[in-house]
C-alpha cells in the first residue's frame, strides 16, 4: 500500500492548492503555505476569546452567553489560506484534503488528547438537515468529528441531533443577530439515542464557528439531556 502511494504520488504530484507548486507529499499544501496556517494548540473562552492552554485551568468569565464553555479553533479564518482549503473542503468534496484535515486537528489537538480520553468525552457532530446532506452528499462536520474520533481514539455518533428544519444558510445573515434566530427552534434531540449523552462530555462538532449561534442552539439542547461538560472542535474562527 505504501509502495503504491508512492508509485501514485511520483506519477501524479500533488499542487499545493493555494500556491500551486508540486508538492511530493500526500498533503494538498507545500510546506510553506502549511506552515503559514498558524495551527493553535489552546482553547479559547467562547465569550471573551481568552487563550486558555489546559483544561485544568480555571476562568470564571464575566460574560456568560454561551452553553459550552471552552472552543478549540485550530486556525483564523481570516487567514486565505485557511478560507481556501475550509472552501475545497466544504464545497468541493476533494477527498484527498481529509489528510490535510487530519494532520491539522492531530497538532491542534496534540496536547489534550489524554485528557479528552480519560475524561470520557464522545464527538458528536452539528447535523445537516436531510436534505441538504443529500444534494451535498456528505457532512463536512461528520467528517471531522471522524477524524477526530481517529486521533483520540474515542467514539462519534453521528445521529444524536437531528435537524428538522432547512433554515437557510448562516451565511446569508447578515448580523448576529439574524443569526441566533436563525438558528433557534432548528435542532431536536433523537428521542431512541438520548441516553447515549447522559452524563458524558461532549465535542461539538462544526467546520466554522462565525457567531456560534448554531453550536449554541445544539449545546442547549444537548446540556437539556443531561449532557455533561461540553465543548467545541472547529477547523477555524
Ligand atoms: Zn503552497
Ligand atoms: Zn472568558
């Protein structure tokens, strides 16, 4: 198999998707622009954007408008790199990005996941509403909790939320909002897999956090069936 992949890679040479230069690796960026990411390995207080490097370390924050309490984002949206490979991920269905994807939440996530694994936390991923995952074809945020699954070694199950309403896209509100109503009301829980949460922390899933009204609304309705300490997986912020 490894003989095979090199075969294939020396046959076919990868572009670097943002520079476009050959890379020789399985990777869909050159070591430059994988090096201009600026992967972070810390959380974040959701409210105040406070760096927080364990999950051992106390903040009581002033502001609490949040259902879960710490994010990890491994890298700033506003970086183009990022913006482009998030874009290809997500709307292009390139399934030779997830080794790019993986690599990144493997060093993101590097320093804690011992304590995600003794601490019994499980992936649970944002859902798409039916319909949407099957002119899409896939959930990019199933994809990621997978791969986060991988790393840690711990389960993800995929149907613990259910989307019932197609509310349209985040992305064509215009403030925050638009947002958070949005996203109110769009998200129940699975009535046959509810006690799979019972007690047990939680990885909220999604690709980007923008306000975070839609992970938001999912923590409710999570915490509301006994979900324990929840926290949120982004690819970026
Ligand atoms: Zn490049
Ligand atoms: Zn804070």
């Amino acid at each position: 198999m490894m003989i095979l992949s090199k075969i294939i890679s020396l046959l076919f040479p990868n572009k670097c998707l943002n520079c476009f230069k050959y890379t020789n690796s399985n990777y869909l960026l050159c070591d430059n622009c994988y090096g201009a990411l600026n992967i972070h390995t810390n959380f974040f207080c959701p409210n105040c954007n406070l760096k927080i490097n364990s999950l051992n370390q106390k903040h009581n924050c002033n502001f609490n408008t949040y259902n879960f309490n710490l994010v990890i984002y491994c890298m700033d949206y506003k970086n183009n790199i990022v913006k482009n490979l998030i874009h290809k991920f997500k709307y292009q269905k390139i399934s030779c990005i997830k080794p790019t994807i993986k690599q990144i939440l493997g060093t993101s996530l590097s320093k804690h996941q011992s304590y995600f694994k003794h601490n019994k936390y499980i992936v649970v991923p944002v859902p798409l509403h039916k319909y949407k995952q099957r002119s899409r074809g896939f959930n990019q945020s199933e994809i990621i909790s997978n791969l986060i699954s991988q790393i840690i070694n711990i389960k993800t199950y995929n149907n613990i939320l259910i989307r019932f309403k197609n509310n349209p896209p985040q992305a064509n509100q215009t403030n925050a909002l638009k947002r958070q109503e949005n996203a109110k009301n769009i998200f129940k829980i699975n009535e046959n897999q509810k006690h799979l949460i019972k007690n047990k922390n939680i990885i909220l899933v999604d690709d980007v956090f923008t306000t975070g009204s839609t992970l938001n609304e999912c923590a409710k309705i999570l915490k509301q069936n006994n979900a324990n300490n929840i926290i949120v997986i982004c690819l970026a912020k």
